[in-house]
C-alpha cells in the first residue's frame, strides 16, 4: 500500500495543501523556501516520534491559522489489480488550546502514534544529517531508535520510559537530599527493565543494517561497518546491579553513569578503515545513503514503506545519482523526493508523480 489523497492544513506555510495520484515516486519541485521540505516533515509525522525536523508542535501551525494544524492520508492499494483491500486514513492533528498536544486518527479513531507505525514505516534523508558522524553521541542515538522505530514501533515505547525514569533519577540523585532507598529501587527497576530492552533494540538494528549493506553492491556509495557499543551491562538484570552499586558515585555527579543513554554508533569506511568523523564530505554522504537505503531494505518488511529524500540527488554526481534511482527502484518503498530543479530526475521522470511546490501550494505537473 502507498499513500495517497494527501491533506495539510495550516501546517508550516501550507494553509490547505491536497496531493492526490501519487506513485511509487514523488518528486517536490521549487525554489527555496516555497514548501517543499514542510511537505516532507509532514508526512514524516505519520509515524512515531517528532519528524524531520524534530521540531516543536507548536511551531508546526501555519502562523495564518488558528493555532492547530492536520495532516491527513490514505493508504491504498498500490496495485489496482491485485488483492482487494480497503484504504486506511491516517492523520495527525493539534488543536490551538493545546498547541504541544499531538492527536492522531486511525480510520476516524482515537489512537496513539505508536500505533501509526503498525501501519506505516517512515525513513528519511535530509541535509541536517551530513552532520551525523561529527555530531554529538546523543544524536546518533536518536538515529538508532529513529531507524528502529521504522523497525519495530514498540521501541518508541521503551525510549519513551527510559528517558523519563533517567530524568526522575537524575532529579532524585542531583536533589540536596538523599534520596530514600525504597524510591531509588523502583526507578532502577524501571530503568532496567526498559534500558535493557533499549539496548537490545539497537543492536538488533545495527546487525540488521550490517547484513543488509554485506548484501548491497559495494559501489559507488561507500560501504560502511557499523558497530553498537553499549554504555552499561546488557541484560535488565546486570543493568540493574550495575545502577545499585554505582548510587554513590552518581550521586555525587548528579547523574546517572551508566546505561543506554551513553550508548554510541560507531560508524567506519570499511574499503580505508577510517572513522566516519574523518572521512571527507563525499564519503560521509554516500555512506549516510548506504545506510539509509540498507534500512530502507529492512523497514519494508510486513508494512507499508515510504522514503523521503530532501534535496538528495542537486549534491550527486550523474553516476551516483543513477545508481541512486536504480537502487530505489529495486524496493516497495514510497519514494517523496524534494528539489529546485527537474533535470536532475530526468531518468525517473516518465515513473513519477511531479508537483511543483509554490508559495506553499502545490501544483501538478
């Protein structure tokens, strides 16, 4: 199934946006700053988490509305001849009294975003990610559970209870009084339980991911190894001793030592065994596209799948750009593209769906 009967109200600089007759590719064209890349960011809201652009709920209403914005699509059938199966709608939505409140509608009821990704797998490539393997180990943990969450949409769960057992803790272990024992056991357990199952989830992904790219051809993106290094035991029961026996060390930092949250990815040019973070700005990028076409591989499997790729192929060569479409063209996946110009999809042009994005309208082509 791919989506199609796309809707955007008020969102960004889209005040009521419809994309209809989509196909397996989709390409966004128009200058700077005319909307394309919101298109994209809303669409990546049909899947857990905070989208592309991990921005706030409140930002994403269109200044021109009344403090909320939708996003709306179906999922259809993507061969007519095939099996019957009804459409499902998919939307997201906020209300301007409470504008960081995020809704979500699956076929007209209440759900959970959680429950968005047992229907839709989400990946994405923009510019802001040339900067993965220079940036921060926080980021490149968020990339893991991102890629994960296309995977499996229950780890959103177990980053989400993490995360918030780690700030209860850390507020605990940093408070000018000791914190009783009895309250400190039952946040650990917490930690543990989901830590543990965190932790897991990465690695399963980054074995997925160098499986994946062991089968791709090894050119002309540059093929990267990929390892997990956890940041504390595996396994709730050895990450529960580990937070025990570490309490007085942590309380005097403040925070908590040890556990998925100091998770890294490691991330190396196989072919010059170099880390990525010295590699040049051409080798980070066909690596990032290896990778992100490796997860494509794996998120295709028992769902419904797009890709969104941001301004990807202005920043290819002819020959990487090809073996780019090629390379798509071989998956299920619903490809969304974004550029400023048509000739550099000259290739895939008589397979696609174009709309040329202006002043926040969309327009067929």
């Amino acid at each position: 199934m791919t989506l199609d009967r796309i809707s955007l109200e008020t969102f960004r600089n889209h005040a009521a946006t419809s994309l209809e007759g989509t196909g397996r590719f989709n390409l966004l064209v128009g200058e700077n700053g005319a909307g394309k890349t919101n298109i994209l960011e809303a669409l990546s809201l049909l899947a857990p988490g905070r989208g592309l652009r991990r921005a706030a709920l409140a930002d994403m209403a269109g200044q021109d509305g009344a403090g909320g914005f939708g996003i709306g699509a179906s999922l259809v059938p993507a061969d007519a001849s095939g099996p019957a199966a009804e459409p499902v709608r998919l939307g997201t939505f906020t209300q301007a009294a409470q504008p960081g409140r995020r809704h979500v509608r699956i076929d007209g009821s209440a759900s959970s975003a959680v429950a968005l990704g047992e229907w839709l797998s989400v990946g994405w490539l923009t510019p802001a990610m040339d900067r993965l393997f220079a940036d921060s180990a926080g980021a490149r943990r968020r990339y893991m559970d991102r890629l994960a969450v296309a995977i499996d949409p229950g780890h959103a769960a177990h980053a989400a209870r993490f995360s918030a057992a780690l700030r209860e803790r850390n507020r605990l272990l940093s408070a000018e009084r000791a914190p009783e024992a009895a309250w400190l056991d039952g946040i650990e357990a917490q930690l543990a339980r989901h830590g543990a199952l965190l932790t897991e989830g990465r690695a399963r992904l980054v074995a997925g991911l160098t499986e994946a790219l062991a089968e791709a051809p090894a050119e002309p993106f540059a093929r990267p190894a990929l390892s997990h290094r956890a940041g504390g035991p595996l396994g709730e029961k050895d990450l529960l001793t580990a937070l025990h026996e570490e309490r007085a060390k942590a309380r005097r930092a403040g925070r908590t030592l040890t556990g998925p949250h100091r998770d890294e990815l490691d991330v190396v040019f196989a072919a010059k065994n170099v880390a990525a973070a010295q590699c040049s700005t051409g080798e980070q990028k066909a690596m990032l596209i290896a990778m992100t076409l490796a997860h494509g591989r794996l998120a295709q499997q028992g769902r419904a799948s797009i890709l969104l790729l941001d301004e990807v192929a202005a920043h290819l060569d002819p020959l990487r750009r090809g073996a780019l479409f090629e390379r798509l063209a071989e998956g299920s996946a619903q490809i969304w593209m974004t550029g400023t110009e048509m000739a550099a999809f000259e290739a895939i042009l008589p397979q696609a769906s174009v709309w040329r994005i202006a002043e926040g309208r969309a327009i067929p082509v």
